[in-house]
C-alpha cells in the first residue's frame, strides 16, 4: 500500500511517532490518576485498576486502532506474541508500555497494509463498535498472507492438553483475547447500564 522505505526517512514520520508517544504517556497518567482517585474513593486495588480502564477506554482503543492500522505487517505480528493479551477493558495494556511503544516506533504517518481507518475515541468506547472494528482488523490482517493467518488462529487443541511448544506464542491467542476482551467490556456495559 505506501512504501514504507520513503516513509521511514521521512521527517513527518518522526514527529508522527513523538506524537503518538506523548498520547501513550497521556493515557498512562490519565490511568494513574484515575486509580489513585478510586483508591482515595475506597475500592480496592482490582476495583480501582477497572475504574482507571474504563476511564481511558475510548483513548486507548483509539490509540491502538490507528497504531494497528499504520504500523508494518511484521511489527504488528511481533506486537502480538507480547502485547495481545490486553486485559478485561485494557488494565493490562497499561503495563504493557514497552510492546506499545515497539509499535508507536513502527508506525507511519499514514496507513501501511489496509484501508480500514481507525477509530475516534468516542467510537472506540463503545464496546459493540470496537468489537465490529477489531474482527474487521482481524480479518483484513488474516487477508495480508500465510504468517498473518498463522499468528490470528486459535491454538487447536486445549492448554491443559497441549505439550509445550517453544514455537508457539500469544499469536494464535490473539483473536481469542481480543473477543474475549469484547465480550467482557460489553457485557460490563449492560451491567453498568442495568445498575443505573
């Protein structure tokens, strides 16, 4: 789609990934604040990590929707076996800031391998449009070819049956986390909604 030789030497490039940098320390303090605040509050630690998630839900989601969509093929199969397993509404991507930041430095300034577009945060926060974005993202990377593919499906025989396979990695977990997560965050949603 863009040649991502040009790309990389691109001044533009630079300050795309200074920016997104400073957006990815943003969320983190948002988080941290707003857990600080639901401890301050009294919940305990696990109830102020959900608290802090859903408040930087749609800034984070929308952040990797762009990051998922600009960076190389490779980088983000290489995001994948590290950084996949993102938590129930994003509490562990938080902790994960080396793997997102791997993938802020691999990103361009424009789309690199699909035409699908990210999201805006408000978008992103709603659990039943991120769901349809990210099989939709699923999908279009699956259609990128054979490592893709093999990286998105899911492990065919169960953990507690399967023997150790140094080869294998978070990568066939992907989709699973990814719909597990969906699944979570949108039945959170009608939770919340209900108690209200």
């Amino acid at each position: 789609m863009t040649d991502l030789d040009d790309l990389e030497s691109a001044p533009e490039t630079a300050s795309y990934r200074h920016y997104r940098r400073m957006i990815w320390q943003a969320i983190r303090s948002k988080h941290a604040e707003a857990e600080d605040a639901a401890r301050l509050r009294g919940l305990a630690d696990a109830d102020a990590r959900k608290v802090a998630a859903r408040a930087v839900r749609g800034d984070l989601r929308a952040l990797m929707s762009e990051l998922l969509t600009r960076a190389s093929v490779p980088a983000i199969l290489d995001y994948l076996a590290v950084g996949s397993a993102w938590g129930e509404g994003g509490d562990r991507l938080i902790d994960q800031s080396d793997a997102v930041l791997q993938l802020v430095d691999a990103a361009y300034p424009q789309p690199t391998w699909t035409d699908l577009a990210p999201l805006e945060a408000k978008a992103a926060g709603n659990d039943i449009l991120w769901s349809t974005w990210i099989r939709g993202w699923a999908d279009a990377l699956r259609a990128t070819g054979p490592a893709a593919r093999a990286a998105l499906e899911p492990a065919t025989k169960p953990a507690a049956q399967a023997a150790p396979d140094k080869s294998s990695s978070l990568r066939r977990w992907a989709p699973w986390l990814v719909g597990a997560a969906a699944i979570v965050g949108a039945t959170t949603l009608v939770a919340a909604t209900s108690e209200e």
